[in-house]
C-alpha cells in the first residue's frame, strides 16, 4: 500500500479544525451556514480559504472570473495541468460540506501528497470555483461556466429581484465583467490534463448501501417543464360542478401526472412540480388560468425525452375531461454529462488499492464538475451524506468518512498524473436555461 493510502494519521484533526474554521463565515441574522456568492460573508470567507491554500503550500492568485486557484507546481510546468476543487458557497439556509469538502478536502489531499514526499510531474491545481449555487440571477456556476467560456453578454444582463444586473454584482465584487466574455480561461490550448471533484453525495444511497466511497457514472440531465392551463373564470358558488373549465383541477391531475411519471422512472429518475400560479387572486372565482413549473432528472437520456413525449399526451388528455386546453413547453436545463470511464476506472483503482469499498453512482445534482467536463476527462468522488441531507443545516459527513475521499482522491491524483487519456471530452452542447 503506498503512503499516500496508509491511515495518515493528522488528516481528520485537520479537516475538523478546517470545517469550523470556514463555518465562521456565515450570515448573520440567516439560517444555517448561509454564505451566498457575492455576500460580505463570502467575500471574508475566500481570504481566509486564500489563506489556507498558502499554509498548504500553494501558489495563490484569483483569476479574471473570480475563482481562487492555488498551485502546486509539478516537475513540468509545461504540461497541461491536473485540476481539483469544488465551491464553498452556499444556498440560504444551507450547510458546512455542500462543496467545502472538495476545497478543504483538495488542501488535505495536498498535505498528503507533501508529507508522502510525492512530486507530480504536472502542475495540480485546486480550485474554489466562484458561486457555484443558484443565485437570484438564475445561473449557477458562474466561475466553472466562464472558465468553459460558456458564460454570454445575455447572461450578465440577467437582473436580481432589485434589478441589479449580474454584471453590476461582479463589478461590487471587485471582478471586470468586460473581461469575462472573451475569457473561457481553460479552453484551447489551455485545457487541463483531467477534473476531479471530491463533494458529498447529497442524497441517502452511500449510507443506506453501507459504502464510504461513490465513484459518479454521470451526472443527471435536468429538462424543465412550464405548463399552462386555460379554462374559464366563474362564480364558484353559482356554476354546477358539471359544468365548469376548472384550470386548476386540471393542473392537479397534472402534478398527480408528473408525480407517477417519476415513479415509474428507471432508476434515479425523478420528476417534480416545484410551484403552482394562479393568475386569480380571488377566493370565490373558479381558477381559469394556471401555470404549473416542473423538471425532470434522470441520467438515461432515452428515458428523459420519452417523459415529455409521454407527459405531454398524458396532461392533455387529463386537461380534456375537465375542458381544459393545456400548453406545455419543455427547455433543457442541463444535458447529461458522462464521467470519464478511464476516471472512473482510476478511482475505483485507487480506492480498492486502500482497500475502501466504493460503488458505481450517478449524481442527481449538478456540479461544476458539468461545465469542467467539457474541457477535460471529468470524474467525482461521493462521500456519504448521513440521512442523505443536504441543502439544509443538518447537512452533515463524518470527518473520517471525508478522510476516506481525501485519501481516494489524493492517489487518484497521482494515477491521473501519469495517465495517458485515449478519448478527449468535446463541447457539450448545452441550450440556455
Ligand atoms: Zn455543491
């Protein structure tokens, strides 16, 4: 067994005293650890993670588009670059691992990779990718995306519910949007060499199967649904309930529609209404326009467009018993996106070799890991999330099981260094959300 995947003894002190250390930085007055992208309390938090990226021994700097990168130089600078790292924002209200682990855990992997005396030959460098979470401009991973050079002009047009524009919160923030467009940090013949994100799985499968170690197959494609349903207004105390175009019982058969079409998915198939509108505010009129939000997330792509063949006949013939029209249209928020097999291979090679059991398993949420993965072979490392909470102040993972990631991904590292990759990843095409 080498060094790197002995019991290193100081990693769980370390990650322990690190995971408070950053928990500080929290919104004061909110709930949880709430430490959203462009906040006071991220803005303190990234000095401090600046800081310990230099205690671990890195060369620090933050790119145009806002992202901290620390450097761990290799024997030949030259060569395109291992990449790691993930986000230490948070939703509101969120937790203390949602993306930190594979910051604090990328430095901890870095202290392995010192203290084992082992010497990359390429460059490694951990990432804290820049408002990774949604925000109230309505686009996550802002800092992955313009690495990719995914990130538009309509984008930093895109307003808050003060009208802020993006472009203005990058500017407070102390980042050029004018830079930003023609930027695509990564691409060409910048792109690295491989992109491996340590993070927590988000969801009960690891714990329940009794596995410390996931190795992601994919992460999940997301198609969202907005559906509208017309019928007409009357008295709801005069109209007979045999003749009325009530919208809003149609648009329940529809949630009762899209709830079944997830239960019948394969597995890790979802479906979801997430909000429900009704254009009347009155309490005594039969709801004559309705509108319906939901998505659809599976990683089976044959799956995914078959539900909106099969949702859009199913609605509309609910709609019609209660003579209502029904308008769907349906946008993909995120395509799948397939983790490299020759990753996955690696870090199923370096978990075995430390004799961790892991499992196969697709991510049902987005990462940066999507937008990296366009530049380069991609692969993710789940930790468990214990009652598979996440997004939420409870959202907890036990240091030693996130020390079984670090040691996973610090060998995983090393056998990527020296990998040859056969097949390159190529743009993801990508409709805008
Ligand atoms: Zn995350």
């Amino acid at each position: 067994m080498s060094v790197l995947l002995s019991d290193a003894a100081g990693i769980t002190g370390r990650l322990e005293s690190a995971l408070s250390g950053l928990a500080v930085f929290r919104t004061a007055g909110r709930q949880g650890f709430t430490r959203e992208v462009f906040s006071e309390s991220y803005r303190d938090s990234r000095q401090w993670v600046a800081d310990q990226m230099k205690a671990a021994g890195l060369e620090v700097r933050r790119d145009e588009a806002g992202n901290l990168i620390g450097r761990l130089p290799g024997r030949n600078p030259a060569a395109p670059p291992l990449v790691t790292g993930s986000h230490t924002d948070t939703v509101d209200g969120g937790g203390r691992f949602d993306g930190v682990v594979g910051v604090l855990g990328a430095l901890a992997a870095v202290q392995l990779l010192r203290e084992s005396g082992t010497v990359l030959a390429r460059d490694l460098l951990v990432v804290d990718f820049l408002g990774e979470e949604s925000n109230p401009f309505g686009l996550s991973c802002l800092g992955s995306r313009a690495l990719a050079g995914e990130l538009t002009k309509a984008d930093l047009a895109r307003t808050d519910y003060s009208g802020r524009t993006l472009a203005a919160a990058y500017t407070d923030f102390g980042v050029d949007p004018s830079t930003l467009l023609g930027f695509g940090g990564w691409t060409g013949r910048r792109r690295p060499h491989a992109y491996l994100e340590l993070h927590i799985e988000q969801g009960p499968t690891l714990e329940a199967r009794g596995l410390p170690i996931g190795i992601v197959t994919a992460i999940t494609g997301i198609e969202r649904l907005v559906a509208s349903f017309t019928g007409t207004p009357d008295h709801a105390g005069t109209r007979p309930m045999d003749d009325r175009r009530d919208a809003m019982v149609a648009a329940a058969e529809a949630v009762l529609a899209i709830r079944s079409e997830g239960c019948g998915a394969p597995e890790h198939g979802v479906a979801t209404v997430t909000r429900l509108e009704n254009a009347s505010r009155s309490p005594n009129v039969v709801p004559s326009l309705v509108r319906l939000y939901g998505e659809v997330r599976s990683i089976d792509e044959s799956w995914l467009w078959g539900t909106r063949r099969r949702l859009a006949a199913e609605i509309a013939a609910r709609a019609a018993e209660y003579d209502v029209e029904a308008d769907l249209s349906w946008s993909t928020d995120n395509a799948v996106v397939r983790a490299s097999d020759s990753v996955q291979d690696l870090a199923g090679e370096a978990a075995s070799a430390a004799g961790i059991d892991w499992m196969p398993i697709p991510s049902g949420a987005t990462h940066d890991a999507v937008h990296m993965a366009a530049l380069a072979p991609m692969g993710m490392i789940f930790v468990p999330s214990a009652g598979g909470k996440s997004h939420c102040p409870e959202e907890f993972t036990a240091t030693d099981q996130i020390a079984a990631g670090v040691r996973v991904l610090a060998d995983t590292l090393v056998r990527l260094d020296s990998h040859h990759f056969s097949v390159r990843p190529h743009a993801i095409q990508r409709s805008t959300p």
